[in-house]
C-alpha cells in the first residue's frame, strides 16, 4: 500500500497501481478511453491528466497521464487543478471534432463513454466548424455492426481484438487523422469474441447488430441478473427486455469468472426467447391436431395422465434449472428421474464430480493467473468458448515474471509486451484436432483420446513416480534418469502410433511435466469435450501428482451444459434406464421436462421410448420433434423469464432472475406444481415461491444446502424496499399498457425475488448477486462496473456472486490407476470423435438467426492421407453408421485429424443424437 | 324612506353599466360560435396543444426514433416502438423510425419537454385542444392521428429512391480499395 495525496487529502492506494486505477478505486471521477481495467494502459488518448506536484510546497506542478504515472508512495496529485480541467476539456473538444455529434440515431446513446466523459469534462459547445472526416463502413457478420465515422481513435478495439483475444483479421489502417479500424474488406469477424468489442468500443462505431433489429435504449430495457445458458461455464449475463421482448445480453461483471468479456454465443444467442416457434400457451394433441388449450384445462389433463399411470417417468434436463429438475425428481420419485444423458455422459459426469470434490478447482479467473497450463482432449475455444479467452491471458503470466524483474509494472501494457515480445508461457494442447488456441500454445499434440489420456498419465509419472502404483525403483537415481523410466513403463506398452513416435511422446511429457513443475500455479484443464473418461482421469493425476510435490496446482473441467452438474447431483439415472423402464411396465406416463430427446438419444431408441409410454407430456421452449410427439405440451420459461439456479462447471450455484414480465409462460416447477396437484399430490400446493422449491431442496439434499446462499431470499429488502429492474429514466411507462387499460396497472408482483417489476425502489447499490445493470451516477455506459467494484477489475462490493459447492480438500486425491491402451487404427474403420463448433454445437443458441447463420453445414471430416487411402476426395457424400442409424454428409478433409479418426459435427441437426465417440466404416454413396 | 331611494339608485347604477356594455364590441372569443374553421378560437403561436409529427422537405418522416422525447416525458406517455428503414420502405431520413407512436393524453400535461428534446425538431406542438371524449381509451392517440400530412407536391416515396437522398456522405477512406 502507499499513501497518495489527492487535491491535498491523503489515500491509501495499491502501490502496484497506476494513478488512473488508484483514483477510479477510490471513487473519483476522472475522465479516460484508451485504458480499460482488462486492457492496462497505453497512454494513448491524454484524457487522464491529472497535476503531479513534486511537494506540497511546489505550487507550479507538472500535467502527468494518471494511467501512466504509478501510485507511488507520497504522490501528489491534483485532479480539480484547473489547467488539468482544462486540458481535460481541450483533448474531448479534439476527440469531438470528427464525430459525427449523432447520437440521437447512434445505438450506443444513453450509454455511450464518450458521452459520459463529454458531460465530465465539460465540453459543451463545438468551435470547430469544418468537415469532418468520414470513412466507409463495413460489414462484419450478423453481429457486430461497424460505424466508422464515430470513431476517436482510442486504440482499445484494436487492443482487445488482436493483443487481449488473439484475432488476426481485424487491424487498423491508415495513418495520421484517417487511421480506419476494420477487416481488410468487407466480411464476418473470425473471432468468437469479437461482441466484446461492442462494450470495449467507448462510442458507437462498434454496436450489436441484433440488437439493432430491435432497438430499445438501455434506459428503457428492464434488466435482471442472469446466468448464461449457453454453455458450463456459468458466465454472468444482464438480458434487456422492452415491451415483452428479450432485446440484447450485455455482460456482467463477475470477477471470477467472465470478467468483462463474454463470447458471442453468449451475447448473440439470445434470440430464441424471441422465435416464432416458442409454445406461448398449453398445446394438447388429439387426432393428430395440435390445439391451444386453456391453462387450468392442460393442468387437469395433466393431472389425469399421471393420476392414471401406472409408473410416472420423468425426464430432467441439463439446461433446466436446478429447482425444476428438482421439482420433477420429488413428483416421479428418485427411481423414476432420468436425465436425457446416457449412461456414458451421466458417468463422465458422476467423475467430473467425484475429481471436483477431490481437487482443487480453478475459476476462469484463477485459469487466467495460471503460468503453466496442460490442456487434455479439450477443444475449449469451441466447447467452453469463454475460457479459451481466460488461456489466452494465461501463457502472459511467464512472461510477467521476467519482466516484473525488469521494474516493468504489470499495468504498461505495451512496455510489458515490447518487452516479452513473442515469449508465452507455457500451455500444452493436446487436443483430437487443431484447435483456435494452438497459436499461443508452446506445444500441441494429435492423438486419439486415449492417447490423449496416455499423455497425461504420463505426464503425471514423469512428475510423480508413484503415481498410479508405480514404484521409484532406485533411491539413488537421478530425477533425469526416473523420469525416463517411468515414462517409458507407460508408453513402452505397444507400437507408437504413426502420428506420434516414441521418443516425441517421452520427450514431449517430460517437457510438459517439467514447464508445470516449474510453474508456480500450475493447471491442467480437461473435460467433457471428447466424451473420455481416462482423459479426465489422467488430467486429476496430473494434478495430484502436482500437489504431490507440493505445487499449488488446480484443475478446470469443461461441462456441456449449463446445468450438467447440477442435474447430476440430483442423481438422475441414465436415458438407457428410463427406456428399460418403459418397455418394462404398460399405462405408463412420461414427463419431458425441457429436454429434446432427439438430441440427446439414438432416435431409434427414442421412437421406442415414446411409443412405449401411455402418455406423453412435455415442457419446453420452443417447438421440436420431442414436443411434436407429446399429447400435452406445457410452454416452459427460458432463462430470461424464470428464476432458477444452475451448477457450473467448477460447482458454483449461481442464481438467474426473470428479466421478462410473467406472462402465461411459467417455470417448468410451477407447471410439474400445478400437474402434480391436480392429479391429487396435495403436498405440492406448498410450493408456493422459489423459496420453497429451494427449502425442500436443501433439506432432501445436504450436498446441495449452499444453494440457498448463492442469492439473497426473496425476502431481501434494502432500507425496506425491493430493488428496481428498470432504470431511474425508464420511459412509457403510462403509455405502455395503454392498449389494455388507461389507468396504469400495478405492477406485476413478484413473489419469487427481491427484485421488482419497476423503476421504482431503493436505489442504492444491491448486493453483487442482485446487481440487474450497472448504472452509477455520470456512468452510463458499461464502465459503471468500476463502481460497483471493491477494487478495479477485483471482485464486486460484498463478494463476488454465487457460492462454490465443492471445497477445495486438504490433501491431494489417490490415483486413478487403469491408463487406457494404446489406440490402435483400424483398417477401413474410424474412431468417429465429436467436433464442436462454437457456433452450432449447442441445441439453444443454433436457433437464433445470427448463431444459424454462421453454424457449419454437416461433414464428415478425415484426413487426407486416410482419404485418399480409402479412394474419397473432399466434398464427396460419405454415409457413417452408428448406433443402427446412417449419416450422409459431404466429407472434409482437415489434414490436422490424427490417424484412424473422423470427426463430425455434433449439435447440427443431422447428427442429433449421435453418440460418440464409436467406429464406423465411412463409404461414399452416390 | 332615505334608504329605499338609495336602493333604487344603487340598482340603476348597477343596470346602467349592464345596459351600456349590450352596445360595447365583443371581447372574448366567440368560440365555438365564432366563423371559419376554428369556430373563432384563437391562439398565440407558441400555444402547447395536440402534437404534430413534422415531415422533411422530401415528405419523410423527421421522427428518427431516437427515444429522447420518451425519455423527458415527465409523465411518461409516450410510447415508440422502432423499426429500421429499408431499401423499399424508407420512412424516415435515417437508420430507424417510429414504426409505432403514440401518446397519452390522459396523462400528457402539455409541459412540452418532448418537443425542446427532439433533435431533428420532428414533435412539435399544434394548436389542436379539443380532446374530450367520453371514451378514455381514444385518448391515446397513435401516430396516424399526430402525423402532418404529406406536401402536396411530393408523390407516395418517389423522391426517396433518388441516389443523393440514399447514399449519404462520399467515402474518403477504406482499405482494400
């Protein structure tokens, strides 16, 4: 800590900190563009001026840039000084002169930086009179929409597109005052994060696009906190809706998992809220006609399905919440709840678990402070794209080290990477296929997933001797000579695989075994990717063998949903089990709960299941072939008009809150409550809030009772008062439900949260879990989130939210002991592996139009080598069988498959259901 | 006796003054028995009444749908939603326009914050002030209802499809070019 004298007041600041980061710390408003709290500094735009004095008896001073000058101990600074306001005020009234002053057409006004610090500084009347300069937009994709003339050149899209998020396609262009930020010409941004540059942008030159087809102001929007659906990761999202619309996901701040940055799929996904294809009211089928039923008429049909059934199946589903799953696990009994997952998802995950509560688990933020990452089976950029970002800044942190040494502070961003130029830390791929981190990786490997899983074994008797059994066998040998040896007792097994020789498989887990033993924080990331249970195992030896020797190392499981682990937890049985149970008794009824079983099972097996079942009723979003099959379909909430919790992939239970106003569409436990009641299961009518549904929970699973903290109960007050969803300025509010009646209807109740359907309330700052948008005074834009931080870019005031289930245990877990065989290639047959697609892959986001739009179109994909073996050229139609049904797509060549294996794409809709890995001969049909 | 003459007296004064303002000219407005089309009602320039959605010189819509004026309404009566301009259906001069407009006018106070916020002056006040009604639901009136009409001497969207109205400003600067 140091002590800095602000306009004469002494503070207590970070002395690792510049004065730019000390003052918004501290709470003062002082102007700023080019610096953001994930970016550091550049000292690029001048906004920060601050007056630097030498002493209190210096009264002349000298203009310093607060972002560039570092907190030291007895700084005196002057933020008020009035030629620093002046000179403040000057370098606005510069930035201004070439924008286009249009904010009333400009997407990002009422929330606009510039805006912001235009109103601080002062700036109010333009002297400039002469044209401005323009430049031609471009078009970026579905996404992300490119208004170059509002540009101020602050360097930050720049910055975060290329240096923070490792994209190569986008640049800037030109010099002196015509400098152009964009593509080489016109066309989609490769990078999977480039959204962000819709909240990196200070002004509106970068704007969403989806959005844009639906305008609404933020002012305007009511806001809710929420999680994100679209993948395990659990990143924290704010849904703004407008007249019954979901209208945009903006990012917020969770500092230990998606910071300030989201993916696109997160930010983009969102339009299925919207679809023409949601199920708005109760459907019934009968003689073959789907028609809208009335509410109460569904609920007593419902109730007679399950009141005449001999056996009640039920159907969870991952990307339910915990509290519906829950709900249709007490109405079906725990016999009877299955997830749509089969037998070898449910264990994978049963294994993720057991390694979670056995092994120190990272945070996305703990994977970006790592120095030394292993990556095992884990197409992350695709599977779990947010952490891919986290890697990204991890193989930084090696490279921090040496110039830590050099005096550089952490925060000069571009002196710290002039510096390290092209040196990363280390970070080890090994992954089925390339992947979009390779660039940044010190080393990749190729393999099937048990040679994946090989690897890491190796890897974890390379560090660790014992691991698995093995003995030391000589006290007296070198660590040089141990290592050899226990590398080669594990790849000394069979023939090396053509892609990987012998002695590159020793070598290389020596090497990665070394890079993570020297490393101070060491990670091994794995997951759910290339549905392998040895891999993950290999990646908890890994770990184990790292704690072994005393290295605080942690490990981050990727999930594929955004509720797996949670649904897990519950018990739910395998799809196999509920189909077994079909067949077995008659006059039996199953519940689908927001699950698409075509998705999740071989749709032969599925066919059978549903045929076997007396009645069939199904809760979900939208329209599908599992919905079209059921007799009764109730319209289940999504994300944005639900409260919920769901389980992350490193166990936290985080709360979502309903960002839509209730409407006919309802929770799926409202609906099971309701059905359940009305088939005479009185006990069900005590469910009356989400409370309750959490109370009965907790109490039926102790595993599960921090759940119950991941959010304040609905009963929370602040000063006796709920905590508005819409902003101060929300407008229409009169005029809005004109149409319905002239007198202003009261606001709809909601019994469920302590947030409130209104503008109206406390207006102070809520606890981080409650926090619906970020909004401060003079902070209108995202930038707010410095306010509602105890420090910048730490963690937000009171903590932040959700509660970890699982903590981290003592001591290091035993081994996992039965390394897989070395994968051997099959003549005319392939390993068929699954390959994800960041835009795709998952069943929710692939139905919004922007996501659709650039999702693949389906392939079979091999090597050429194996291609041109087999006779096939690319783009020939090859069919593949799996599971007793064929697929037929056009093959792809991707040189970068391993021997033996053909990838496909999983999540488009022809292969739905595939389940993967499994061999096939590949053959092309005409 | 004194006292009833008085009385008279008092009386005469008063009806005399009556009598003699029968012969004086008018001086309130005749309204609404007064002659042309406002029936004698008269009013300042500046007077706040019904408002009027202004067109541009090419009959456009001047309403960008920038959503200021909702913002200032005090009490909240206005009500837009947008929709962007196309190619074939080019309503207003810029990216968006008010696909829906409407307003209040149970609730609008006539303070005309709406109109001082417009940054394209494309609200504006007339002098429209015959409101009741007995049915409170017409009061809330929807664009069609406030929009001026079109000049006479622009026919439906010709104009719009001419190029200097479309293009906007010259590109000076683009790479790949």
């Amino acid at each position: 800590m140091a002590t800095i004298y602000v306009d004469g007041k002494p503070h207590q600041v970070d002395a690792q900190q510049n004065l730019l980061h000390a003052c918004l710390t501290l709470g003062f408003n002082l102007p700023y563009f080019c610096w953001h709290p994930a970016l550091g500094s550049v000292g690029a735009c001048r906004q920060c001026a601050v007056k630097q004095f030498r002493s209190p008896e210096d009264k002349h001073g000298r203009l310093v840039m607060a972002c560039m000058t570092p907190a030291s101990e007895g700084a005196q600074i002057s933020i008020a000084d009035p030629e620093a306001v002046a000179f403040r005020k000057g370098i606005i009234e510069g930035m201004m002169e070439n924008h286009p002053h249009d904010c009333p057409v400009c997407d990002e006004g009422g929330e606009c930086h510039l805006q912001d610090m235009t109103v601080m500084t002062g700036h109010d009347y333009r002297r400039y009179e002469f044209p401005k300069r323009t430049f031609r937009n471009q078009y970026l994709g579905p996404f992300v929409n490119h208004e170059m003339n509002r540009c101020i050149q602050c360097y930050r899209c720049v910055r975060f597109y290329r240096e923070y998020a490792g994209g190569q396609d986008f640049n800037v262009f030109g010099i002196r005052n015509l400098a152009y930020f964009g593509r080489h010409e016109d066309g989609v941004l490769e990078s999977e994060f480039a959204g962000n540059l819709d909240e990196v942008c200070p002004t509106g030159v970068f704007t969403d696009a989806t959005h844009k087809h639906h305008y609404t102001r933020k002012w305007d929007m009511q806001f809710a906190p929420s999680i994100c659906v679209h993948c395990g990761l659990g990143c924290n999202i704010s849904p703004g809706e407008r007249y019954g619309m979901l209208r945009r996901i903006v990012n917020r701040y969770h500092g230990d998992i998606n910071g300030y940055f989201l993916c696109d799929r997160g930010r983009y996904g969102y339009e299925f809220v919207n679809s023409e294809q949601r199920i708005r009211q109760p459907q019934i089928r009968s003689n073959g006609q789907i028609q809208p039923v009335p509410k109460q008429q569904a609920i007593e049909e419902g109730g007679r399905f399950i009141a005449s059934a001999t056996t009640v199946i039920g159907i969870g589903s991952s990307r339910a919440s915990l509290e519906s799953n829950f709900a249709l696990r007490m109405a079906v009994g725990a016999n009877h709840f299955f997830a749509g997952a089969s037998t070898q998802e449910l264990q994978l995950l049963h294994l993720t678990l057991e390694i979670l509560r056995t092994t120190p688990v990272a945070s996305l933020r703990d994977v970006e402070d790592s120095d030394a990452v292993l990556v095992l089976g884990e197409d992350v950029s695709n599977y779990a794209p947010r952490m891919a970002l986290s890697l990204r800044q991890s193989v930084r942190q090696q490279p921090f080290a040496m110039t830590d040494k050099l005096k550089i502070p952490r925060w000069l961003d571009h002196a710290v990477r002039e510096a390290a130029q092209e040196h990363k830390g280390p970070l080890f791929m090994a992954t089925v296929a390339a992947t979009r981190l390779d660039d940044v990786a010190t080393d990749t490997y190729r393999g099937a997933p048990d040679e994946i899983a090989r690897l890491g074994y190796a890897v974890a008797r390379t560090l660790d001797p014992e691991a698995a059994g093995l003995r030391a066998t000589t006290a007296s040998g070198s660590l040089a000579g141990q290592i050899v040896r226990a590398v080669r007792a594990v790849t000394g097994l069979g023939k090396p695989p053509s892609g990987a020789p012998d002695a590159d498989f020793e070598t290389m887990a020596q090497r990665i075994a070394q890079a993570l033993n020297g490393a101070e924080r060491p990670l091994v990331i794995s997951g759910l990717g290339c549905r392998s249970g040895p891999v993950l195992k290999a990646a908890a030896n890994v770990v184990r063998a790292l704690q072994r020797n005393g290295k605080p190392a942690r490990i981050a499981l990727a999930v594929p949903e955004c509720n797996s682990l949670g649904l897990a937890m519950l018990g739910a049985k395998p799809f196999e089990e509920a189909l077994a149970v079909a067949r077995e008794h008659s006059g039996t009824t199953a519940i689908m709960l927001e699950n698409d079983l075509y998705r999740q099972a071989p749709g032969s097996d599925v066919d059978v299941f549903l045929r076997s079942a007396n009645h069939l009723i199904a809760l979900d979003h939208l329209q599908n072939r599992t919905t079209a099959t059921a007799e009764l379909t109730f319209p289940a909430a999504t994300f944005a008009e639900s409260d919920g919790t769901l389980v992350n992939n490193e166990g936290r239970a985080q709360r979502f809150f309903q960002a839509l106003t209730p409407q006919e569409i309802q929770e799926s436990w409202r609906w099971l409550r309701d059905i359940f009641v009305a088939a005479g299961r009185r006990e069900f009518s005590a469910w009356k809030t989400l409370d309750d549904v959490i109370q009965s929970l907790v109490s039926e699973f102790p595993d599960l009772a921090q759940v119950a903290e991941a959010a304040p109960a609905a009963s929370f007050r602040m000063a006796g008062e709920k905590i508005p969803r819409q902003p101060h300025r929300y407008s229409g509010r009169t005029a809005m439900l004109a149409n319905i009646n002239v007198s202003e209807p009261k606001p709809p109740d909601d019994p469920d949260s302590s947030l409130s359907y209104s503008m109206e309330g406390n207006p102070d700052q809520p606890p981080a879990a409650l926090i619906p948008f970020a909004w401060a005074g003079g902070w209108n834009s995202y930038q707010a989130w410095n306010k509602f931080q105890e420090e910048i870019a730490g963690p937000l005031r009171g903590g932040n939210p959700g509660v970890r289930l699982f903590q981290p245990p003592a001591q290091a877990g035993e081994y996992f002991q039965d390394a897989p065989k070395r994968f051997q290639p099959r003549e005319g047959e392939w390993l068929v592996v699954p390959l994800y697609h960041v835009f795709g892959s998952e069943e929710l986001s692939i139905l919004s139009p922007g996501v659709k739009q650039l999702s693949p179109k389906p392939y079979i994909a091999m090597n050429d080598e194996h291609a041109k073996g087999a006779g096939l050229q690319a783009e020939d139609m090859v069919e593949l069988a799996i599971g007793g049904a064929s697929y037929r797509a056009a093959l792809q060549i991707r040189p970068d498959l391993p021997v033996g294996i053909a990838g496909v794409p999983v999540g488009v809709d022809l292969f739905a259901g595939i389940q993967l890995p499994a061999w096939s001969k590949i053959e092309r049909v005409s | 006796m004194p006292t009833i003459l008085k009385d008279i007296a008092a009386i005469a004064k008063g009806m005399s003054i009556t009598f003699m303002e029968m012969f004086q000219p008018t001086v309130v407005e005749n309204y609404p028995d007064g002659p042309g089309p406002l029936r004698g009602a008269k009013f300042q320039e500046r007077y706040r009444g019904v408002h009027v959605l202004q067109r541009d010189e090419n009959g456009l819509e001047k309403c960008v749908a920038c959503f200021l004026c909702a913002a200032a309404c005090p009490s909240n009566c206005i009500y837009i939603e947008a929709a962007e301009n196309t190619e074939e259906n080019r309503v207003s001069g810029a990216e968006r326009y008010a696909k829906v407009y409407n307003i209040d006018y149970n609730r609008c106070i006539f303070c005309g914050y709406c109109v001082e916020a417009c940054p394209t002056d494309a609200i504006t006040h007339g002098h429209g002030f015959e409101l009741a009604t007995f049915n409170a639901s017409s009061l809330v009136y929807r664009k069609e209802q406030m929009l001026a009409p079109i000049p006479a001497h622009i026919g439906a969207n010709a104009v719009f499809n001419q190029a200097e109205v479309l293009g906007g400003a010259p590109a000076q600067v683009a790479p790949g070019e």
